[in-house]
C-alpha cells in the first residue's frame, strides 16, 4: 500500500509538545490550522474558507529541533504522510483520528 504524502501550510494552534517514549525517543507533536483563501472578484477581496486542523507528530532529533523553534501561532509548512489511527476513548467509545506523521517541518517564509 502506497502512502499519502501532504504538504501544509499554516500556523501551529500551540507550542509545539515534546515528549519521550519508553525507550527513550523523542517526540513532538502539536496541531497546524490551515485556512484556504480565495479571491471574489465580485466582492474585489479574499475570502477565508473553512479552517483545517491537522494534528501532527515527528521524530528523533527532529522532534526536540521542532519543540524548540516552534512556538504558538508561527506560520509553518510541513510534509510526511498522512496515517489513520483507532483508539478508544476514556468513556469506551472507538474513535478513529487522521495525523500527518511530519518527514519535515520549519517555519514558512
């Protein structure tokens, strides 16, 4: 099976969560919200759509890199693959949740 690979741009909602698995790895995660822009030229402006809100997690040495440079609100772009995740939740109901698992991170210029 194929993966899907993304690109977003957008700001982070948060500072960017480190934390470390039980061997020891680091992992940072955090949310990007993406709003499309379009121009009417009825209107003669841009117009905002409807706000995307795609959790994120990465890796490694990445992972400690993105926790520190990463603040609430910076405008980041951000690829790796998208992957589906089931789970239940504290009140026992199934949930399932898509993340993107970030390749690459950094600020948007």
């Amino acid at each position: 099976m194929n993966d899907t690979i993304l690109t977003i741009i957008g700001n982070t909602t948060a500072d960017v969560e480190l934390r470390y698995t039980q061997n020891g790895k680091p992992v940072a995660s955090g949310t990007i919200a993406s709003t499309p822009r379009t121009f009417d030229r009825q209107a003669n402006e841009w117009k905002d759509g409807d706000a995307l809100f795609m959790r994120f997690s990465i890796w490694g040495p990445a992972a400690e890199q993105a926790a520190g440079s990463l603040s609430k609100g910076t405008r980041v772009i951000a690829t790796g693959r998208l992957k589906q995740r089931s789970f239940q939740d504290k009140d026992g109901q199934n949930r399932t949740v898509i993340e993107l698992d970030v390749d690459e991170i950094g600020p948007s210029l």
